[in-house]
C-alpha cells in the first residue's frame, strides 16, 4: 500500500512540473512576441538610428 502510495505522489507531482514547464514555456513566448513588437514600434519611429 505504500509503494502505491508512493508512486501515485511521484505520478502527481511529475505531471505538476510537466504542466509548469508547458506554462513557462508559453509565457515565454508570449514575452519574446512583445519584445519583437516593441521592436518593430521603435524601429518604425527611428528610435534605433544611429547619430
């Protein structure tokens, strides 16, 4: 019965982390496409032009 326990917990807790990772992973994104957006913003308004 412990080791069934066990398992069930190690099974939990693998599928959480796997789920965080996923999340992680998008919000990464998600921040990369802002900074290229905010890219694309400055160099449209020649805010990255060097003097």
């Amino acid at each position: 019965m412990k080791r069934i326990a066990l398992l069930c917990l190690i099974s939990m807790f693998s599928v959480g982390m796997l789920s965080a990772c996923n999340t992680v992973k998008g919000a990464g994104k998600d921040v990369q496409k802002v900074g290229e957006k905010v890219e694309d913003a400055a160099e449209d308004t020649g805010a990255t032009d060097p003097r």
